[in-house]
C-alpha cells in the first residue's frame, strides 16, 4: 500500500537512519523494554488515541453522509474512509518536519485539546436527540449520536468530510507524535497502526464504541493528558523565543 520504511524513516525523529536495519532496531529496542513504566504508558496511550480516533473519523463520515440518496451515501463514505487514509499516511510522512517547527507542538496541544472537548460534548450528548441532528448512515453504526447536522447535497458533504479528514487526521498523528516522542519506535507502529486502523477496522471501532461507552471515557482521558503535555512541552519551546523578542 505505501513504503513503510519512508514512513518508519519520517517518524522516527532527529536519529540519523541508514536503512530498513536501523529502522528495525529502532522497533525492537523499544520494545524489548516495553516492560518498563515509561515505554509500556507511551504504547498503551499511542494504541487507545489511535483506536479511539480512527472510529470517531468514522463516525463523523457516516453523519455527514447520512442525508444523501443511498449511492451518493456510500460514495461520500468510500471517499471519506479513503481520503482519511491518505491524509494519514501523508502526514506521517512529514511528522518530523511537523515536530520541527516551532510552535506547532503547542498548537497541536491547543487542538487536541478542543477535539478532548468535543469528545466529552458528544458523550456526555449520547442518546439525545435534536431535530437538524443527523439521523446516521446504515453504513456506520453509532454515527446517529454523532450531534451533526447531515449535509443535503453530494459536493456539501464530500467539502464538510473533507474538511474533517483533514483536521481529525492531523490530529491523530500529532497526538501519537506527542505521546511517544522520546520512543521512536513506539511512534513507528504508531503511525502504521493509526493508518491500518483507519483503513481496516474504522467501522468496526465505530460499533465497538457505540456499544461500549467507556471506551470514549478512557480515549477522551489519554487524548486530554496527551494534549496538556504537548501544551506543557510546547510552551518550553516557545518561552526561549518569546522572551528573545521581549
């Protein structure tokens, strides 16, 4: 589907690597200490953002889709699961340019912390309904508590999945970033599990956390403290630079 090992070289940070070996050795040696608190609290977080995500991105493309005639639907859905999967791929490539910057480790934080609130409105909204609330596609279970209005036309829903793709992958693949940045190869299979999860078994996380609500809970608490650390850790960088210009 994609070469692993430009996204394995891309993720793993400032460590000069030479080749598939390195890259390996990256894996293995984190993982052969998976055992301690640091590496086994980094995997734990990485696997529950990535499980969490990738059905929440599901879920929001079968609500937006869902007032459309059955073949745009499943079109729209096909489009957005596919076009998720890109964007996932695409910005685990750059992860690494992306940390580089200065500043956007904060902004990361800042978002991820709105996508904690907007994680906790829809939970804590489970079950209520309102009248311009989308009623769900067929397609996606659990898409029907999403809490959004459903898009009335074909070009409406493919721009507002579209736009969501983009900010809810960027989101994913910051937030394994920021969770495991001191674990390169933690943040390897990270990014590989974020982009099979979106691409495999969005639909089936979906159900799964439709059907067992405190799966939200727990992703929505790792998403927060995910967020105040990459806040935390950004503002270190930002404070040197700030103060240059004062």
């Amino acid at each position: 589907m994609f070469d692993l090992t430009i996204l394995a070289s891309a993720a793993a940070g400032g460590t000069a690597l030479g080749g598939p070996v390195e890259i390996w050795q990256h894996i293995v040696n984190d993982f052969s200490n998976i055992g301690t608190p640091a590496a086994m609290a980094a995997f734990l977080q990485v696997l529950m953002i990535d499980i969490v995500l990738a059905g929440d991105n599901a879920i929001v493309v079968g609500a937006l889709a869902a007032g459309l005639p059955p073949d745009q639907r499943r079109k729209v859905i096909a489009l957005g699961v596919l076009a998720a999967l890109v964007l996932r791929i695409a910005f685990a490539l750059t992860v690494t340019w992306l940390l580089g910057i200065v500043g956007l480790v904060l902004a990361g934080g800042l978002l991820l912390l709105w996508v904690a609130w907007r994680m906790y409105r829809d939970i804590r909204a489970h079950g209520d309904t309102a009248a311009d609330q989308s009623p769900g596609s067929p397609e996606i279970e659990g898409d029907e508590h999403s809490g959004l209005p459903a898009s009335k036309s074909f070009a409406a829903a493919a721009w507002s999945v579209a736009v969501a793709d983009v900010s809810m992958s960027l989101d994913n693949v910051l937030a394994v970033a920021g969770a495991a940045r001191d674990h390169p190869g933690i943040l390897i299979v990270g990014l590989i599990v974020a982009v099979a999860m979106m691409g495999i078994a969005a639909n089936v996380i979906a159900k799964y956390i439709e059907r067992y609500r405190w799966i939200g809970w727990v992703g929505l608490v790792v998403i927060l403290y995910v967020a105040l650390k990459m806040i935390w850790d950004g503002a270190q960088e930002v404070a040197p630079l700030a103060m240059a210009v004062v």
